[in-house]
C-alpha cells in the first residue's frame, strides 16, 4: 500500500535514507560521508506538511518498507516555455524487500501523480556508477535530459 508519510514513519524514513546515504557513499566516498542523517526530526516534521514537498511511503505489513520524497517545481525563465515538473529526490526501497516490484509501483505512483498535478515530466538525479539504479530507470522509459559533467580539482 502506498500513502502518505506520517510522523509515526519518520524513524523508518531515517532508516531508509540510511541506506541511501550508504548507497552513495559506496559510489562517492570523496562526497558522501559513511553516517549521518540527510533530515533531522524538525526538517522531516516540516516536510510532512509541505504540500510542494509530499513524501509516500509503501508498507508491507504495517511495516515502511520504501518512501518516495517528491518535490513539485515549476521552471519559468526568459528563454524557458513555463512548465510544471515532479522532481524525485529521493527513492529508496529496504535492501531485503528489493527485486519484489516495489520501486517499481512507486514508481509508477509517482507517474500518476504527476498527471495529477499537471506536470510535464518527471525529473530526478542519479549517481554515475549507481548502474542498478540507472538500469531500472531506464526500464521504466527514463531517458537522460542532460550531463553534469566534473573534473576534480
């Protein structure tokens, strides 16, 4: 089941942006450190109210075994036809629950959303290196929209 998070889900929320961070960590030591919080208690109690920020959660068995941090953004610019974008900031489904479908119906939720509010299109950021990730946006139709490239210095 797919709903909305709650202030009762913030410890599972913590836990899997746990398993983000570690995630990412593997990939870029050289940015992310090996612990810590992304949101403290008081940044994720400001979220569950914030209407442009809505977080989902997917629950097995009264059990939060995936979120889905959404962001709504709208691009307005000179030389930018206005539009309306969902922004994924964060997915995550708990390392013993993957490979069951359940990013992928997270996923799919996101997609509904969006045609709900009337976005455009749906936007996230993803890792180089992070190859699962990569391989399972792109079999749900993600397409790269543009490069960030770096040099280190």
């Amino acid at each position: 089941m797919i709903r909305r998070a709650k202030m009762e889900d913030i410890e599972s929320l913590n836990n899997l942006l746990g398993e983000v961070l570690l995630t990412h960590h593997s990939i870029r030591p050289d940015i992310f450190k090996d612990k810590g919080a992304k949101y403290n208690r008081d940044e994720l109690l400001k979220l569950l109210n914030n209407d442009r920020k809505p977080i989902f959660v997917y629950e097995d068995n009264n059990k939060v075994v995936g979120h889905l941090f959404l962001e709504i953004r709208e691009y307005e610019a000179n030389v930018i036809i206005p539009y309306k974008s969902l922004f994924i900031d964060d997915l995550c489904v708990l390392k013993e629950y993957r490979g069951q479908g359940i990013g992928k119906e997270l996923m799919e939720y996101a997609f509904e959303y969006a045609k709900r509010i009337g976005a455009r299109n749906i936007e996230l950021n993803v890792w180089n290196k992070n190859d699962s990730a990569i391989k399972f946006y792109e079999s749900l139709g993600l397409t790269v929209q543009k490069y960030t490239l770096e040099k280190s210095i």
